[in-house]
C-alpha cells in the first residue's frame, strides 16, 4: 500500500483519526539513503502507527501496530480478544506474566514457525525497523492485553502489530536498484553529452 492508500484506509476506518505523518531516511547497509516515513493516527483512545519505506515516492508497509484503550464499562473479555487474535493469526507463543496476556508469532524467511530455541528467534522478535542488514526472517506479529486492575478477566488495553521483514527486504533492494539505476542513466548521459571540465 501506499502512502495515500492508507491514509484512505485509516480514515475509512475511523473519520476521528488525528493523522500526523514523519518523513525521513534511513541509512542503507551499502550506502546511500532510503526514504521512511512514518503515519500516526490516533483518537485519543485508538492509535495506529504505519511505517512505510522504500524508494522515494514508492515506499510500502512494512509494519503497522494499533493500540485500544478501553474506557470504564466498555471493556471487552480477555478472553475473547486472545480467542479473536488467535483465529485471526494463529496459535501465539505464550510471554504473558502475571495476569497480561501477550504473545509472538515469528516465522523464519521459508515460512516455517520460529521457536524461542531458534538462534535467531531474539533478533526477528521485534518490531525494530533494520535497514543495516536483511534479518534471517519473514515477519514477527505480537499482542498484549492488559487487563483492568480491578477486573482481570477484562483488558484495558490491547496492542497487536506486526512488521514484515520480507517486505523490509524487498523495499531495500528496490532502493538500492533505483540507486544504481540513476547512477547508470547519469553515465550514460556524460558519455553522450561530453563532460565539459
């Protein structure tokens, strides 16, 4: 998705979101820069952060995480959220303590399921954006419930994200070849046109 997509997509969603947009770049692991920018909406009690990255004008998700704070009498069953996110996503790898409930789901770049006994299992469990070397994995998605202090069985607040290292990948490789393609057209044109020192 574009920029523009999903500003559609998120206002479509809810008309309420406050969007602020950080345009910048990130260094690439061969040098060179790539364009990142970063869209926040937020209505005070729902909050949505996507982060889009690529060649200048082509950048696309690469992660999106949302976070809902339930107000007093509306909050929903713990239970029922792990049971929607689960459908949704697949069985999680349990990390709750205490009574929060929060999990992982980390698959390596074949597709197959990570475990936390993989060798890589910490550095792909996470949502950190790493544009200085490609990550041995497809993606992580995560969630946490927090539950209401004075009723635990129902959440306060609830965060779910995931962050595609594959597309993280693909957009890196395509600013690098957009790179290389303007230093090409750059050649080309001295060769034609002369270089007047």
């Amino acid at each position: 998705m574009t920029e523009e997509q999903v500003r559609g997509v998120l206002l479509c969603k809810n008309a309420s979101y406050a969007i602020n947009a950080n345009k910048n770049n990130a260094s690439l692991p061969a040098g060179g820069q790539i364009s990142q920018i970063n869209l926040n909406a937020d209505t005070g009690m729902d909050k949505v952060n996507v982060w889009l990255l690529g060649p200048a004008g082509a950048e696309r998700v690469v992660h999106v995480d949302r976070t809902i704070e339930y107000s007093g009498g509306k909050e929903l069953p713990v239970a029922n959220i792990t049971k929607e996110v689960a459908g949704k996503y697949g069985s999680f790898d349990d990390t709750g303590y205490g009574s929060q409930r929060s999990g992982w789901i980390v698959r390596a770049r074949n597709g197959e399921r990570m475990t936390n006994s993989n060798t890589n299992y910490g550095e792909c469990r996470s949502h950190n954006l790493r544009t200085d070397k490609v990550l041995p994995c497809l993606h992580a998605i995560s969630y946490e419930v927090v539950p209401n202090q004075q009723n635990p069985a129902l959440a306060s607040r609830f965060n779910v994200a995931m962050t595609s290292f594959a597309m993280t990948n693909e957009m890196i490789t395509a600013t690098m070849d957009h790179q290389a393609d303007a230093v090409r057209r750059a050649e080309e044109k001295a060769d034609t046109q002369g270089l007047d020192l």
